[in-house]
C-alpha cells in the first residue's frame, strides 16, 4: 500500500472504529446501574443544584462536632495537628466585604479554611464527602447540615440559634467573608475564555515565588515524618525538613 493509501486506511479505521464498538464492549465491565451513577453524583455546586433537602442546627452541630470531629480538628477547629485551622483569621468586616483582609496579609502564613472559602456549598459538599476522615460519608444529610452550621457560627456567619437548611443556605452564602475572593486576575484562566496559564514557560533556573508559599507551623513538624526525606528521588526537592528539630 501507498502511504497516502495506509493513512486514508487508517483515517477511515478511526471514522468507522467507534461507531461500530459504541455500547459493544463485550466482557469489559458493565454498564452502570443509575443507582451506582447516584451514588457517585454527589457535587453541589454553588448555584445548590444537586443539595439534598434536610436541615440541622449550630446546637446539633455543637454534639456531632465534638463527637466525630474534635479529635483531629480542636474543639474550636482551630488546631493546626492535621490540617491548616478550619476557622479563624475572619472579621466582622470581612464578612460585610466578602473579601478576607489577612488573605494579602505578608505575616499571615497559616490561611485557615474560611479565610479562603468562597462558596458555602463547597464546605457542604467536602464534609459530606470526605468528612470525618476515618469514616466518610457516615454523616447523615441532617448531621452535614448540622456540622456546617456549627462550623459557620464560630467564624459568626450565623447566630447561635441558627438552623441550615436547602432553604436557609442561600442567606449564608451572602455572608461568606471570601465570597468576593474568587478572581480571574491571576496567572490561570485568562486566554480567549480557556484554561491556561500567562506565566512564561521556565525549565531552568526558574524563580521562585516565595510570597505564594504555604508553610505549616512548625509544632506540626514530625507529625507525619520528615517531608523532605519522602520526596520522590529525582528533580529538585520540593518539601520542606520537618523532622523534629530539639
Ligand atoms: C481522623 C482525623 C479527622 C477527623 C476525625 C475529621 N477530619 Fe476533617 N480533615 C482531616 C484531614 C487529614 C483533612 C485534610 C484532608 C485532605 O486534604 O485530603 C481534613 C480536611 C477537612 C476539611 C477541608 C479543609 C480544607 O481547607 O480543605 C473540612 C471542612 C473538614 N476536614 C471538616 C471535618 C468535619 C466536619 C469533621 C467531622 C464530621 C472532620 N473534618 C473530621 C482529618 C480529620
């Protein structure tokens, strides 16, 4: 054959080869129960497409928290053990502007959850998901709305007395203290519409942007090892030494 011939053979392989396999993947798997596809379809997204209906108080948030959460996150979720803080690091003022002050702050290097939280039903979707770490998705529907409640009275989005629920969350959202903080003004997202970068493309001697770092405090050190000894053995070294220095 020619070569024009093999790929004219090859373009019309391509054409054909998926119209006649489309739904015929014999003995490869099976395809998925809507029921299986339920499960999996779990986001919610800002707009609260795809929130269960329920409802559950800061109160009954208060006991699930202590109960399932406390032991890695603090009782105020402000403990640095696991994770970054919850909350913190967020004011009354913050929550007028929707934008987080000590987000730009040069002396803040723990950025807690809530400071850079912009959506409600991002916090809803993650605790509902992947929370408690050692038990996902054992929470109840109610339980989540509850725990979000909780979590969304000690950064003072809410009052005390407050109930979340599909019908309330939308008032909350409007009290997000980084509500304002999701932007298209950085390097990612800006070209015709389409993900992408607007850094230059850099493979040696890159800078480094040490103002954009996050660094974990240094009482966390030797909690899960020494990072910088867990990096895979080539390129350079990303993590920094956290072994337990006396
Ligand atoms: C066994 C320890 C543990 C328990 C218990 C636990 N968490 Fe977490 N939590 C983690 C860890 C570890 C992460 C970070 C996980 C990751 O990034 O993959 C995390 C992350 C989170 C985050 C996301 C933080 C962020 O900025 O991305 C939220 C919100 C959260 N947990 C809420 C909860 C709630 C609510 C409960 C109780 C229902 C809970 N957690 C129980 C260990 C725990």
């Amino acid at each position: 054959m020619s070569r024009s011939r093999k790929l004219l053979a090859v373009l019309i392989a391509l054409v054909l080869w998926p119209a006649a396999h489309a739904g015929r993947f014999d003995g490869i798997g099976r395809v998925a129960t809507p029921s299986e596809i339920a499960a999996w379809d779990t986001d919610v997204r800002p707009d609260f497409q795809g929130l269960p209906p329920g409802a559950g108080s800061v109160a009954q948030g208060e006991k699930i928290w202590v109960a399932r959460c406390a032991s890695c996150h603090g009782e105020f979720a402000e403990s640095p053990a696991v994770f970054p803080p919850l909350i913190g690091g967020t004011t009354r003022a913050d929550i007028e502007q929707g934008r987080v002050a000590g987000l730009s702050a040069a002396s803040e290097n723990s950025k807690t959850t809530m400071m850079k939280l912009s959506t409600v039903s991002t916090l809803w979707d993650y605790i509902h998901r992947a929370m408690p770490f050692d038990a996902p998705k054992s929470l109840k529907v109610d339980d989540v709305y509850a725990v979000t409640a909780f979590l969304l009275n000690l950064a003072d989005i809410v009052p005390a007395d407050f109930t979340l629920s599909d019908k309330t969350i939308a008032g909350v959202q409007a009290r997000m203290p980084n509500r304002r903080g999701n932007t298209t003004e950085h390097g990612m997202l800006r070209v015709d519409g389409k993900p992408d970068v607007l850094s230059k493309a850099c493979m040696s001697d890159c800078p480094v942007n040490f103002g954009s770092m996050v660094v974990l405090p240094s009482t966390v050190n030797g909690l899960n090892g020494n990072l910088a000894e867990q990096n895979r053995p080539y390129g350079a070294i990303r993590g920094i030494d956290t072994g337990r220095h006396p």
